[in-house]
C-alpha cells in the first residue's frame, strides 16, 4: 500500500475513478484530487471517503487547493488536460495539453521530487516526453498508461467474436496510443492458443480495427467526453503492480533508449514493472512486417517532438 496517492485532474471522470477504484482496492492510505475546480475535488473527496467508510476501509481521499498539499506523494497521477470531442484527434490536443503537462511536471518535481509519475493526458506518448523533460525525473520513474488500455480492448475484442466472455486472454498492443498502435496478434493468445491459430485472417483484421476504433466509438457514444472506466482501470493495473511486482509483463509508454531500434522516444512496449517503477524493458522477437510498423508508429510521435520543439514545448536535448 503507498501512503499517498496524488491525481492531478482530480475533478474529472478518469481521475476520480481512479481514485474511487484506488480506494476501493486499497491501494494507498490517502488519495489527495487536485485541478483547477477545486470545488468538485473537495466534493469527490468526501463522496469517495463516505464510500470507504461504508466498508470501514483506513483510507481518506481529500480534495486539495493546491500543489503544495500533494508535498511528499509517492505516486503522481495526471489526468489533467482538454477531453477529446468526436470532431477532434488526439493531434488536435497536442498544443493545449503540451502546455499543461508542462506547468504540472515542474510543480511535481518541486512538491514530490521522488515520486513515480504516470501519465494518462492525450496525446499520451508525447505528453510522457514532457513530463520527463520539465520535471527531469529519471526515465524510470514517469510512465504512461496507455498499452494496457489498448491491451484490454483487444481482449475484449477477442473475447466478443468468440461469444465467450470467460476466456482468459492475454493480450499485447504495442507502439503509439492511437491509429498506429500495432496489436501484435502472435503473442496474443486464448486459453495458451495463439490468435493467429485460433482466428482467420479477415477476423484478424476485424480484431485490429475494432481495437483501434475502441476509444473513438465511445466518444461516439457518449457524445460529450471520453473513456473513463477502462483507463482508469488501466492506471490500477499498473499501481497493483508497481506495490506488489510479478513477472508478468505489462505493455506502457515508457522511453526507449535504443530498443527495438528506437531512441530517444516513449512508446509502447511491454516491460516489467517493480517497486521503482520499469525495472526493464522486454524485446519481444519481431518479424520483419512486425518491426516496420512499430517504426512507422514512432515516426508518428516523433512528428508530434518536432511540433512541441518548434513551438518551445520541448527543448532539443531530452
């Protein structure tokens, strides 16, 4: 359990959740909402710790004024940021979100200077990349939440074509959180069964359309806003994982240093999370095809550093 969980962006649906689902799993002793309606924060926090206090869990969630009341977080959460609406894509957020991550990375780095940061702002890779600049937090410790979403999304594809919804699926997506995620179908499995085994080569392609088109029908659906549920129980995934380590991988934005032929960058790719946050990155074996599309996936990021660099978001040097 940590002792103090903070979530920037408190106010809104991914950040509350995460904190009612946090709270319900007993995953910190405090939970401390912070944004620019303080308001609301103040009201989920009591929402949520009468909530807890239905089950007489020891946890209190607070709804805060300010950064200086996050001082000492062991985790940092930011959820913070301009919701995508069914007429934008996660580029049109690129600007506006840039420049609030970048506010909120700084006033980590003074507040809670040795906190594990995870990232779930769109657009979420390169959003990564500015926290990890302006708080100047070693790599290992600012993570996005992003891979286990789509992961998920996958799953549940397979899951609804096989009309079973108690197969155990295991599942991974890797590469940009957005239209050239690539959703590596060879080690995606059912009951130990490969999905290029199990499913033909049309409904394969229908599994990867579907999973990439998963968060847009929900802003679709919704009309106003975007998921909620599902990343902010991605976020608890990885939290569950970072108190109590397994040897199971878990694919997350994190900053490649040279693997996979990439540098320089965060992307999606399956890694190992411990008590520090990633302990390592895992190199899955790549066809051809495979490594091409992940490179094509991280050219698309790259293009989004270079719009952030010209417009004074991100310096030359990361």
């Amino acid at each position: 359990m940590f002792n103090k969980v903070a979530i920037i962006g408190g106010s809104g649906n991914v950040g509350s959740h995460i904190a009612f689902l946090g709270a319900m799993r007993q995953i910190a002793r405090e939970f401390l909402l912070f944004s620019i309606d303080t308001s609301r924060c103040k009201g989920i926090g009591l929402d949520i710790s009468q909530a807890v206090a239905i089950f007489d869990y020891p946890i209190h969630v607070k709804g805060c004024q300010s950064y200086e009341e996050l001082r000492g977080s062991d985790v940092v959460i930011i959820t913070a940021g301009f919701p995508r609406t069914p007429q934008m894509s996660r580029d049109d957020l690129l600007l506006k979100n840039a420049q609030i991550v970048k506010e909120i990375a700084q006033n980590i780095a003074q507040f809670s200077p040795n906190a594990i940061v995870i990232v779930v702002s769109n657009p979420l890779d390169v959003m990564c990349l500015v926290v990890k600049q302006w708080s100047g937090f070693e790599k290992h410790r600012v993570i996005g939440m992003a891979g286990v979403l789509d992961g998920a999304r996958l799953a549940y594809e397979g899951k609804h074509i096989l009309n079973d919804f108690t197969k155990h699926i295991r599942s991974y997506v890797l590469g940009a959180h957005g239209d050239n995620m690539l959703p590596l179908l060879r080690y995606c499995s059912c009951d130990e069964k490969s999905f290029v085994e199990i499913f033909d080569s049309k409904t394969q392609e229908a599994l990867i359309k579907e999973t990439k088109e998963g968060g847009a029908k929900i802003v679709h659906y919704y009309q106003q806003g975007s998921a909620y549920f599902a990343p902010a129980s991605g976020v608890i995934k990885m939290l569950e994982q970072i108190i109590n380590p397994n040897d199971n991988a878990i694919v997350c934005s994190v900053y490649a240093e040279g693997e996979y032929n990439i540098e320089g960058l965060y992307i999606g790719l399956p890694i190992k999370l411990g008590k520090k946050g990633v302990e390592h990155i895992i190199e899955l074996a790549l066809n051809e095809q495979e490594r091409e599309m992940l490179i094509i996936s991280a050219q698309g990021i790259q293009k989004q550093v270079e719009i952030l660099r010209n417009n004074g978001l991100l310096k030359d040097r990361i």
